[in-house]
C-alpha cells in the first residue's frame, strides 16, 4: 500500500497541473517572476540615464528620462509617428518575408546538395557577416532612392542567417533518423515535410530569430541613409532629429525602435519555449 501511494506520488510530480484548477496565487507568482528582473532593468538603465543627466555631463544637449518620456508621449498624441512606425512595419513585414522565402529555399538546397554546398556554404556565411550598411549604396546605384532599395537590403541582410540556421538544422538531423524514415517510405517532398524540417525546426526557428534582428538592423540602417519622399518612416525620424540637434525627440525614437525590437524577440521566444516544450526538451512546470 504504501509503495502504491509513492508511486502516485511520483505520477504527479510528472503531471502539469490542469488550467481548470490553478491556483491563482500561483499565477501570479510565476507572473511576477517573470516581470520583475525586465522591470528591475528598465529601472537601473533609467537610474543610470538620470545620474549621468545630473552630473552635468553634456549639459547642452542632454536630458534626463522624464523630458523625454514628455517627448515621446506628445508624439504619440499625433498620427505622424503611427504613420512613420506603420511605413517601417510595413517595409519589416515585406522584407523579412520575402528573405525568409528566399532564405528557407537556398538552406535546404544547399543543406542536401553537396556541390552546392563545397560551392555556396561560405559564401552564405560571408554575406551574413557583411555590414548592412555595405549594401545601401549598392542598392541605391541599383533601385535608386526607393523602397525598393531599402527592401533589397533587409533581404540581404536577413536571408543569410535563415539560410545557416536551415542548414545547421539539417546537418543536426540523426542518420539513423533518416534511415528509418527511408525505410518507412519516406522520399522526396515527404521525407522533407514529415521527417527533415519537423527534425530541424529548432535550429530554423533560431535562424529565423537572428535573421529578424538582422533584418530589423539592416531596415534601419536603410531608412536612415535612403530618404525617400513621400514616404515616412522611423528612420526618416530619428535622421531629421539628429540633424536638428534635438536629443529628447532622437531619444524618443530610439526607444520606439527597442520596443518593438522587444516585442518582435519576445514572439520568436515565445514560439521557442513552445517547441522545446512539446519535444520535451523543458520542463512542463517552467515559467512561460
């Protein structure tokens, strides 16, 4: 009887306990812990912003947190800054998509064709290594002084990583795996979409992760050295306020760029916590 009862009890320590009878205590704990160091962060970089204002270093140009928390409120009170952040999105959403696309087709092909690979697989590398700036000249000889050139850029610059992290993806794909789905008839298209990418999803999500924040550094390199009327963005912003010399409005902007920089991370690590749970790669009680 009794090593019934602790074998149950081990059977629980197993189970994660059912959305139906949380403990609400418990929700809000496991919460709690999961805001408190991002809002103990916040705390010190604005503690440190003030003491740094209050030394008098810069004086003439620097301000302390509040004006420009001031700054960035009454501009969000007006559409030009919706309209800026909705321009920038938009270019994000075009351009990641299509180097995701474009990224996901070259990993493969390179990840399951030798030649390909001895002839491709560095140089995909060097271009994930290549300053994003590089390419803005580039781009505008091409495309001119148009989005176009600013998406020609973040496809570059976030193609690449997508592409490594297929490939890291499907070097790390167990041969015996292989074989066995072989055996079970798998070939072709079926082996790719039942056995190689669900095997290597991990590491893709990574790349895509990666090939985000490449994108979105490459987006803003585009729109700060491209200005293209008619067309405003966040980069356009923060070029005119440094231009004018204004430290809180330029301030404002930069922390419009990191919020949605958080944002946009903490989806894709979201969508990792995810994966790794249903591969039982964590632990069923871990915090989301």
């Amino acid at each position: 009887m009794a090593a019934d009862q602790a074998l149950h009890g081990l059977d629980s320590l197993e189970l994660e306990p059912s959305p139906a009878g949380a403990d609400p205590s418990r929700i809000a704990r496991k919460a709690w812990a999961a805001v408190w160091p991002k809002l103990l962060a916040i705390a010190l970089v604005f503690g440190i912003w003030e003491l740094v204002a209050l030394s008098g270093w810069k004086h003439l140009v620097l301000r302390g947190p509040a004006p420009v928390l001031s700054n960035l409120w009454g501009q969000m009170q007006h559409e030009q800054l919706w309209g800026a952040i909705g321009n920038t999105l938009e270019t994000a959403a075009v351009g990641y998509v299509t180097a995701l696309v474009i990224g996901s087709v070259v990993g493969m092909l390179v990840a399951r064709i030798p030649p390909l690979r001895a002839a491709f697989g560095s140089i995909i590398t060097a271009l994930q290594t290549m300053p994003s700036v590089a390419w803005v000249p580039f781009a505008i000889v091409i495309f001119g002084p148009v989005n176009s050139a600013i998406l020609f850029v973040v496809i570059l610059g976030a193609a690449p990583s997508i592409a490594n992290g297929l490939i890291t993806g499907v070097d790390y794909t167990p041969p015996l795996l292989l074989r066995a789905g072989k055996t079970m008839g798998l070939r072709g298209f079926a082996l790719y979409r039942y056995l190689i990418m669900p095997a290597s999803l991990p590491a893709f999500v990574a790349g895509m992760k990666q090939g985000w924040a490449f994108a979105w550094r490459s987006l803003m390199a585009g729109e700060i050295v491209i200005n293209i009327i008619g067309h405003l963005s966040i980069g356009q912003l923060l070029t005119t306020d440094q231009s004018a010399l204004d430290f809180t409005s330029t301030s404002a902007v930069l922390i419009v760029i990191l919020v949605i920089g958080v944002i946009v991370d903490m989806c894709f690590t979201k969508a990792d916590l995810f994966i790794r749970r249903r591969r039982g790669l964590l632990d069923a009680s871990a915090a989301t």
